[in-house]
C-alpha cells in the first residue's frame, strides 16, 4: 500500500483539503436527489433520512474505518467513527442557528427521530461497555461487536416499520408531515424532469466520490497524524471526524435552509445509527483479536460525549419548548458547550495520556 507519509506534511495537507471540498460538494448534491427520491417512491423523509442520506453520507467513515483498519491503524478508524458521531449531533445546533427564532427540536413534526436517538444511546452503551469490559474474538469479530450488529438491524427493522402517522404536534403550526413533503416536492423539482433510475445514477455518483475522497482523507490523515505528532487518538477524533462529516454538514444545512426538518435531523441520527455499525465491519477487517480490546479511556470517554449530547436533543424532542439563546434553541448551546468541552478532555486524553489506541 503506499505509504503517504512520503508526501510530506504540506502535500497530505493539501490532498486532506482537496478531499474534504470533494466530499463537501458531493454531500450538497445528495441533499437534492434525496428529495426527488422521496417524492418519487413516496417514502418518509425519515426513512430516507436514515436510509439513503444516512448511508451515503456514512460512506466516508466507511472508507476511513476499512482502510484503516486493514492497514493496521484501527484505533484510527475507532477515534474517528467515535469523535464524528459527536461532532455530527454538533452539526445539528449550528443548523438550529438557521432558523434563527426557532429552536430546532420545537419544529420537528415526527417523533420518529426519537426512535432513531434511543437506540442510537442504546448503541453507544453497547460500545462503552465492549471497552470497559474487554471483547472476547469469536467468529471474526468480538462478541459485543455481534451484539452491537444484532441491534443495529433491529434498529433498522423497527425503523423500516414505524408509522408516520402518530399524533405529534410541532410548535409551528406551518411545520406538519405534510407541509414537509410539500417542501421536499418542491426541493426535487430540479430532478423532476429525470427519471428515478437517473437520480438514483446521480447519487451513486456522488457516493463514489465520496468512497474516493473519504480513502484520501483516511491515508492523508493518518500521515498527518504522524508528521505533527498530535497523535492518532486526537486526530481520529478530532481532524478526519470534522472531515468525513462533511456530507452531513452540506446535507444537514440544505435540508434546513429548505424547511425539510425532520430529514436534517434523521440524516445525523441515521448517519450514527451506521457509523456505529461500522465498529462491527472495523472489527471484522481488523484481524483475529477484537478491536475494541485496544480501546481505553480515549475511546470510552469519546462514547460519552456522543451518548450525551444526543441524550440533550432527546431532552429536547420530548419538552419542546421554543426558548432561545444566539440564535438557537437551549439544548443545541448545550450540545455545543459538551462538545467544546469534551473536546478539551479528549485533548488531554490522546496518545501518550492514559487514552487508548
């Protein structure tokens, strides 16, 4: 494989920045054909928030977490899938600033996406708990990491069945289900003169771009690591995170500037829902012991981060009050206030400091 710590530090800069913008630009366009899908097939902003936004934009981590972890860097692609679950929920309190009068969870019409953020803490719990245990390696994987598989499809299935027809009642009376599909039609009318097989084209497009791109990010990120010696752990977490979330960040905010609330914030949780899977297929290409093995505090206190912040819009969802602060609801501050600060502990936790990988 080539070694791209060869290039030097300022060539995997540049190769690190010209793969986020490819990733950033590809993510855009998804946001578009994910509305002329919904319109199309008549699916659910949710499930296709979970579904297609959710996977495609999923696909740089999946990039980053294979490669890596062939490669023998797992703890990469661990810190990584970790510290951009967290930074993705993040995502979700600058998009409330868009809104501007309005906190975002008060204008959410479908209590799907509460669903979605419960076994998204159930899942994380699973992973902390694979580090504070230990895993035990059976049949090419760890046994935490089959559990973690075993929910995630539940997860899906129970998702795949809800109904979107239960009695939920936003804030704003211009924000429904229906007045939400009204906005995707008219998001997707761009694409309405192709066909679905075309859009879907389109996508798969795009979602190459963003397996190529995420690879660059994995490999320039990991020489990066080495030539400043911020260290793996912190970088995983931290500088390839920010970068892979980028289709979130591009889709989370055309779907808002276009009204289409539920699909932001199923895009993020659907994104964790598989992120988090990742750490099973990570496992799965990482050799005979289980990864999580080489996990410590770095890794749990990074689950944590991400359990609570999620935890803080699901407070959110449930009071619904339409209070503000900066131009953004109360919980999406508090969101960024943890992830600020959890960010300055996991600075203090990275190589070298007792945090594992």
């Amino acid at each position: 494989m080539f070694e791209f710590s060869s290039l030097g530090l300022s060539i995997n800069l540049a190769i690190f920045a010209g793969a986020a913008v490819a990733v950033w630009m590809a993510g855009v366009r998804i946001t578009g054909y994910a509305s002329a899908i919904s319109e199309k097939t008549g699916a659910g902003q949710a499930f296709i928030g979970v579904v297609l936004l959710g996977g495609i934009t999923s696909l740089p981590e999946v990039a980053v977490g294979v490669t890596s972890s062939i490669s023998g860097d797992a703890s990469l692609a661990v810190n990584s899938i970790l510290g951009g679950i967290a930074m993705q929920v993040a995502i979700l309190a600058f998009a409330d600033m868009l809104i501007g009068r309005r906190a975002l969870t008060s204008v959410i019409p479908d209590p799907v996406v509460m669903l979605q953020g419960g076994f998204k803490i159930l899942l994380l719990s699973i992973v902390a708990a694979a580090v504070v245990v230990g895993d035990i390696p059976f049949l090419f994987s760890g046994l935490w990491m089959w559990l973690l598989a075993s929910v995630t499809v539940l997860a899906l299935w129970v998702l795949s069945r809800t109904k979107r027809d239960r009695p939920w009642v936003a804030n704003d009376k211009d924000v429904t289900p229906e007045k939400e599909e009204e906005r995707a039609g008219r998001e997707a009318e761009a694409n309405s003169s192709r066909s679905l097989r075309q859009i879907g084209l389109a996508t798969a497009a795009c979602g190459a771009v963003i397996v190529v791109a995420g690879y660059l990010l994995s490999r320039s990120g990991d020489a990066i690591a080495d030539a400043t010696g911020l260290g793996q752990s912190f970088v995983g977490a931290v500088l390839v995170a920010i970068a892979t979330s980028l289709p979130e960040v591009s889709t989370v905010f055309s779907a808002t500037r276009a009204g289409l609330y539920t699909m932001a914030m199923s895009d993020i949780f659907g994104t964790n829902l598989i992120d988090i899977f990742l750490l099973f297929i990570v496992d799965l290409a990482g050799g005979a012991d289980a990864v999580m093995n080489s996990a410590g505090r770095f890794e749990t206190f990074a689950a944590i981060i991400a359990i609570t912040v999620t935890a803080i819009f699901f407070i959110g969802l449930v009071e619904r009050r339409d209070r503000t602060i900066f131009r953004m609801g109360y919980d999406s501050f508090a969101v960024l206030c943890v992830y600020l600060a959890g960010l300055v502990v996991l600075y203090f936790l990275r190589d070298g400091s007792g945090g594992g990988g």
